[in-house]
C-alpha cells in the first residue's frame, strides 16, 4: 500500500506577524495600548474592602463570570453590534476584502463562531479596570466610589506593564473597552475592510488556520470589549479568559459566594512566571497606590490594608495607602 502522504504542519506565526496582523484587524486595541505604553499610564481596580482583601492575602485576581457582571447587558450589546455589522454594508465590505486574502474564510469564521458565541458570551471570566488618571491619585474617582463604597471602597493602583506583556502563560488577555453606537461600529468595521485591502498581500500569505484563529479571536474581544457610548467616562479595561477555547494550568477554579451568590469563578495569580515571559505581577512590583474610599471605618480599614500590603513583601505600607478625601453620601 502507498503510505499517506503527510501534511506538512504550519509553523507559528511570529510575534512581528501577529503584530501586523493586530495592525490590520485590531486598530483600536493597539491605538490604545501604544497610548498608554507612552504616557506611563497606570490602572486602577476599584472593588469592595473584601475584595481588596481577597487579592491583597491570596495574591490573586478574580475573574468572574460574564453571567455575574453588574449588567449582562453590557456584553449582549457588543454582540448585536457585531451581528448588525457583519450582515450590513460595513461587513459585506469586510467580508469581500478578506475574501480577496482566503476565498471562504469569511463564511468558514462566520459559521465557526456562530457554534462558539455561546461559549463566548457565558463562559468567559473578566476582571475589570480602570485607566488611572495622575489627578485622581488623591481622591479617586467619585462614580467609582458610588459603585464599591458600601461600606467601604479600596482602589488598587496597578502598573500597566504586566497587561501588554508578550507572554501566553495565562491565556487571559487584556483589551481596552470601546465605547460604540452602532453607526460608530459600522465606521470601525470599515476601517477594518480598509485595513485588509491595504495588507492583502501579507494577510494572502497568512496560514489559514492562523488568520481563522485571529478573526475569532477579534469577534471575541468585540462582543466582549464594546458597551454603550453612556458609560465612556469609566476609561475600562477588561482581562477575559474563556477556558472553553483556551485554557491555562496555572489558572485554577474555584467555587465562592460573592454578594450573595455562589458562582465559578477562575483565581489569575499574581506570580512571576519568567520562563514563559511574565513578570512584574507580583504585589510588590504591581502595585503602586492603594487609595481607600470614603467610609466611617478609615482607621480599620487603613490598618488592615498595612498589615495585608507587608504580608504581602510591599517595603513602605505605609507610603503606599492614601486615603480619599471624597464626602460621599452613603
């Protein structure tokens, strides 16, 4: 018998290729990335006084169900904005430009994620934050304090190097949140179209698999990472991690009552993994600030928050903890 002819296996794009690729068909992430990356600028994790305890003592972050967020719809709205787009004239223009690279990768990634939307939209787990202004190192920011302040609010403020690392250790991946109408998302998907028109040529010589692997990623981070116009001043970024389609070992899930309501919910380590490129996680190179809100327990909470930080290895605890000045009524 002849023996099977064996298909050669594609090698893996490189990072200068995934760059390029990211050029094309993620624009707004890299604006912002490049943005921060220049101005130094830092992020802010606003959450309840128990939730900086969580993260402060078991060096974790939790992620939490898309299904648990302060409102479901947040993630609904991305996804109707991308249905709207891809069957109207903005993503009949996509699609006829990346037909032009692979002829039927458009209906091949449509039908694909049409099976993973589900999956997508339920079983991703996110951890919220917050572009973290220098004039804000004071007080905070008082729509966040309203949000977290019941009883007590702490803001965490974190360095941004470890969200842009190169590094696929964790699987979860950081993308700013664009804040889009309809008719915004249709521009954007037209600048899609334009993109990949420009770059057929490398986008053509892109391995298929690869180029269907990108597409869905960025219809992931879309659905995921779009909210309404309304809520622009919460400057948010979102770390999402869907186990369903990439999973890690080194992140673990676990089962907590949270306000109430039992959930799964995936515990991301703060904890250098140098052999496969990320570092600067770790409470003492992360964290730059720790702000506590306005609350009628300011000592309590200051001295926890000390303890917490020198367990933690922070040098100067007390250097680190300011404490808002905001007359929030509660």
């Amino acid at each position: 018998m002849d023996q099977p002819t064996l298909q050669p296996v594609p090698s893996w794009p490189t990072l200068e290729d995934w760059d390029r690729f990211d050029a094309a068909l993620f624009p707004y992430m890299v604006q912002q990335r490049y943005r921060m990356r220049t101005n130094g600028g830092k992020f802010v994790h606003y959450t309840s006084g128990e939730g900086a305890e969580g993260i402060l003592k078991n060096r974790v972050v939790w992620l939490r169900s898309t299904t648990c967020m302060n409102d479901y719809s947040e993630a609904v709205h991305g996804y109707q904005c991308l249905r709207h787009s891809w069957h109207g004239d903005s993503g009949r223009a996509f699609q006829d430009a990346l037909e032009k690279c692979h002829p039927g990768i458009a209906a091949e990634v449509a039908g694909l994620f049409d099976k993973q939307a589900g999956a997508i939209l339920e079983g991703t787990f996110v951890a919220c934050f917050s572009e973290h202004d220098p004039s804000e190192d004071m007080h905070g920011r008082l729509s966040m304090w309203r949000a977290y302040c019941n009883p007590t609010g702490v803001g965490l403020v974190l360095n941004s190097d470890p969200f842009f690392a190169k590094s696929d250790a964790l699987k979860a991946y950081s993308s700013p949140v664009a804040y889009l109408s309809d008719a915004d998302f249709d521009r954007l998907v037209y600048t899609l179209a334009e993109n990949v028109e420009r770059d057929r040529e490398f986008l053509g010589s892109m391995n298929r698999t690869f180029m269907v692997l990108g597409l869905l990623n960025m219809m992931r981070f879309a659905i995921l990472c779009t909210k309404h116009p309304a809520f622009l001043e919460e400057r948010e970024w979102r770390v999402l991690y869907t186990p369903s389609l990439f999973a890690s070992a080194h992140i673990q899930r676990s089962v907590r009552t949270i306000r109430g309501v039992p959930q799964a919910v995936y515990d991301l380590p703060l904890k250098n993994i140098p052999n496969e490129g990320l570092v600067g996680i770790e409470i003492p190179e992360l964290l730059r600030r720790v702000i506590i809100g306005p609350t009628q327990f300011v000592s309590a909470t200051h001295a926890a928050i000390w303890h917490l930080l020198k367990d933690a290895g922070v040098v100067d605890p007390s250097g680190c903890i300011h404490v808002s000045g905001v007359p929030l009524r509660t």
